[in-house]
C-alpha cells in the first residue's frame, strides 16, 4: 500500500484520498497527477486490491476514493457496497478500461457516483476529484449533525432488504407469529406486519447476455429503482431474487395502484432506454400483508413466466389477470426447411424462421408450451438433417446443441430467435464441413481467437470439443501446421500486431489484452515470431 503527503491542508474536516487500482503504474501516475495539481488533502493513498482497501478504510477516514472496477479479489462494486453497509459516505469515482460502458453513462449518472474512462486525461481527474471534494464537503457540512441517524438507515435497509429476501425464499414462516418473531430477533419494527404492501416485481430480459460488468447493471438497476419508486421518507427495500426478477415492496399507504402504474409507464421512457436490455413491470393484483407475500410473489413471478411475446411493458394484474389458454398450434413447413437446410441455403432458412416468429409474437395466444412445440420440432429438422449431411459429426453436433437450456430458449420470442441463430452457425460449422473432426478444429480456433485474453490450455479447449487433448493436438497439427501452443502463440502475436499499430496503449498493457502475463516472455516470443521486439515494430 502506497502513502503519501499531500499539501497542507486548509483547517476543517481532515480530508484523505483512496485510490485503488490493481495497475500499480496507473495508481502511481493517478496519485502524482492528483498531488501536483489537484485539489488538497491530508493524504493520499493507494491499495492495490480490495483487502488493501479495506485495511486502510478499517483505521482511516476516506473522503474520497477512486476505484477501477474490474480487479482480481474483489471488484471495486463489491468494495463499495462492503462501505455502504458500514454507513461511510466516501465519494466514489469509478474508473474502467471498458469503451462499452460509454453507453449506461446516463444510468450512471443518475446515482451520486462519477466514473472515469481509462486511459483518464489529467485535466479530466482533475475535474473529477474536485467536483467529489466539493460534494463530500458540502454533504460532510449538511449531515454532520445527523451521521448516526444516517448510519441507522443504511443499516436499517440492508436489514430490510435481508429480511424480504429471506422470506421470499421460504426462510422465515409465513405465519403470523414466526413473522412477528423474526422481526423482533432481527431488530425491525414489529408494526410491519400490520401494514399492507403493493408489491412491484421487475422482470430483467437478457441479463446474461450483457457483454462486460454484469455486477455494474445490476447495482444501477437497484439503485435507480431505488430512487425512482420509493418517496423520500420510506426505507427503499428493493431486493433481487435472482438475475431475472427483484422485487419492490411498497408500503400501499403512500403509493396507489394509478399512480404506481403512471410511475411503471414512465420508466419505460426515464431509464430502460439506457439499459442494452429489456424489462416488464408486475403489480399485484392487490395489496397484501407480510404474512400474505409468499402467495403474492408467486402470482407474479406466474405471470411473469407465462408472458413470452411482450417486452418493455406493465402489466396490472388487477386488469390483466388472464386464463391459461391452450398454445397457438405451431406448424412451420418442416419439409421445406429440410431442403433449405440439406441445399445449404442456410441464409435463407434463418430468415423463414424469423418470420415465422414474428407471427407467432403477434398471437395472443402463445404460451411457453407454443415456443416449446416449435424449439423440439426444429431441433428435429436438424437433427434429421445433420445424420444425411454429415452423419460423423452427428454426436459432436448434438454435445454442442445440449449445452443450451431449454427453459433460456423458450422463456421469450427473442431467446428463441437468439437461439435459432445459434443453433444455426453450429449447423453450419459442423453439417457442411468434411467431417467432425475438420468442425473441431473450426471450434477450437474460433474460440481461440475470441478468448486472447483468458487462460488457454490443451485440456480446457479438448474438453469443449468432447476430445482428448492429445487427440487434438494431433488434429490441429495435421489440419493447419501448427501445433496447439505455437498457434495459441501465433494468434496472441497477431493480436499484439494490429494493437500496437493501430492503439496506442501502453506495451505491457496489450501484453496483458493478448494473454501475456509477463512482459519479458511477451517480448521473446513477439521477436521469434516477427524478428523485432515490440517497442521496435511500433517504431
């Protein structure tokens, strides 16, 4: 952990600063830009990691903290939830590497959190932290005089959102007197169990498919519903259940069911747009007791599970509360698609399909037993086809196919065109080439060049095509020349190549981007593979 003295510093509130950063020169550069030309504090600190972090948050005081996201031990998300729970206001500046980020700054922006985007402009920091030492002053002057009441709330909803969470998942009775028990055991107030709730539940699409920094979306996500349906003077419980849903319980004497569902409308224009993926709003049928949630959230999360054409939308179950209906028939022409497929016409049976989905969304009357009917009828047509086109890279093929869920593919429209898609480049890979094993290598390369940037070893890439690794590697000599490691080696040089030429990020860091933890092994495999070092190819 790095120290050091800042310039003195004006008389009031001792004022220190945390940077943490996994990078060691990025931390280093951060705290000098910040020492020579920044703001004043009484120190300046670095940590390299988030036990480091919270070492010195266990015997210091932190105005302000600037923290990378991504980090090995913890992620800068984890440390400053760690230092919510403890009731500390730090003002935090995140920082990441990641440009796709750019794109939720607006999300961003409407918690108290700044962020950074790496390589960071000095003149960019320095606004920052001056801006977060003006906020922590002004908020350390306006709470001075209430920090205990205020560290009684942060407590009191972590409390809350423990207690909904665990009686959502069946660990606390939903009888009366074990509800009255368990609040007094856990310090609530026992009057709850007499207040009735309209419960709110949001439904998450397309949560696991986002590209980089799931914890992120989902810390916005809370945050700003947080915000954004809770009044001011309630404790703003939101809690989530899984990655798809979390679950609002709002007390129904401050939030009626019309203004509830004008405040669900509006999100759909303040901020899902901001998010890559998509949401649907649940409100109870009506209000209910603590004693009554379990049977409550379990009628959403039905509907929830039932709804598989609509996105971006509120349903009332007041209003909407529908009967179960039979699926519409699905009867796509089988016969046709076989030709499509078995001609290789696979561009053209992809787009059939998704019109054929599109109709499908536009019918009342789907269920997840339609999407059903038509994911097993269309594995069929595959399967079918793949034994006449390729009959040897049938059970490879069909390893690869069950690697997806059913229940993902079928729990909306759009999984399922997604999974169509997919299902379609694995067709492609493997039904129009020579053979299974020619498919196992396309495999393993592809991943290879998509992957740079993780661990790759002869076990972890055989085990992904049902292979030993000995076996592979004879194969992936035979098919283009190289043996496994030399052509790992190859692509990470050829990634560097097109990095240092056309980026200009530092040498170590697009040693570390191409799979490279050593910067000195880095230089002697770029030299044996291209004659120079890197420092002389970027020239």
């Amino acid at each position: 952990m790095g120290m050091q003295r800042g310039r003195a510093c004006r008389k009031g509130v001792p004022m220190n600063l945390l940077i943490v950063d996994d990078e060691y020169y990025s931390a280093e550069g951060t705290k000098k830009k910040i020492a020579q030309k920044g703001p004043v504090f009484d120190e300046i600190f670095c940590a390299y990691n988030m036990t480091q972090a919270l070492e010195y948050f266990a015997g210091h005081s932190v105005a302000v903290m600037i923290l990378d996201i991504e980090m090995p031990g913890g992620s800068g998300l984890e440390l400053l939830d760690h230092i919510r729970q403890q009731g500390l206001d730090t003002i935090c500046i995140f920082l990441t590497a990641y440009a796709k980020f750019e794109y939720i700054s607006k999300a961003m922006r409407l918690t108290s959190i700044d962020y950074l985007l790496k390589p960071v402009g000095e003149e960019e920091l320095l606004g920052a932290v001056t801006k977060a030492v003006n906020q922590y002053r002004q908020q350390k002057n306006a709470r001075l005089d209430t920090q205990q009441a205020n560290y009684w709330k942060e407590s009191e909803l972590y409390l809350w959102e423990l207690f909904w969470l665990d009686l959502s998942e069946g660990a606390i009775s939903s009888r009366k007197e074990g509800i009255a028990s368990e609040l007094n055991l856990r310090n609530l107030n026992p009057a709850a169990a007499e207040l009735s709730y309209l419960i709110l539940l949001i439904q998450c699409n397309g949560m696991e498919k986002l590209p980089v920094e799931k914890d992120l979306y989902e810390f916005l996500l809370k945050n700003i519903a947080r915000e954004y349906f809770y009044n001011r003077e309630e404790i703003p419980v939101a809690v989530r259940q899984n990655r798809q849903f979390y679950f609002l319980p709002l007390p129904e004497a401050g939030h009626s069911r019309e203004a509830l569902l004008s405040r669900c409308t509006q999100a759909l224009t303040d901020f899902v747009p901001r998010f890559p993926n998509t949401f649907n709003f649940y409100i109870a049928a009506s209000g209910c007791r603590i004693s009554e949630f379990q049977e409550t959230l379990k009628e959403l999360q039905d509907a929830a599970m039932k709804n598989v054409s609509l996105e971006n939308h509120v349903f009332d179950l007041a209003e909407n509360a529908k009967t179960d209906t039979a699926g519409a028939e699905v009867a796509f022409s089988s016969k046709r698609w076989s030709d499509l497929l078995l001609s290789r016409k696979i561009s053209n049976l992809a787009s059939e399909a998704d019109m054929f989905l599109n109709t499908l969304q536009h019918s009342r009357s789907i269920t997840r037993d339609t999407l059903s009917h038509f994911y097993y009828g269309f594995l069929q047509t595959l399967f079918r086809c793949m034994e006449t086109a390729n009959e040897d890279a049938l059970p490879l093929f069909q390893k690869r196919i069950a690697q997806f869920s059913v229940e993902q593919a079928c729990s909306s429209i759009q999984n399922l065109r997604d999974w169509v898609d997919a299902v379609l480049k694995l067709y492609e890979e493997y039904g129009l080439n020579a053979s299974g094993r020619d498919a196992a290598v396309i495999s393993v390369k592809n991943y290879i060049h998509t992957h740079l940037d993780q661990e790759l070893t002869r076990e972890s890439l055989a085990a992904m095509v049902y292979l030993t690794p000995d076996y592979l590697s004879h194969l992936f000599k035979r098919e283009t020349g190289f043996s496994l490691t030399n052509y790992i080696i190859y692509e990470r040089i050829e990634e560097a190549k097109r990095m240092l030429a056309g980026t200009d990020r530092s040498i170590s860091e697009i040693a570390t981007r191409c799979g490279f933890q050593n910067i000195s092994y880095f230089s002697r495999q770029f030299r044996r593979f291209t004659g120079v070092t890197p420092r002389e190819f970027r020239g």
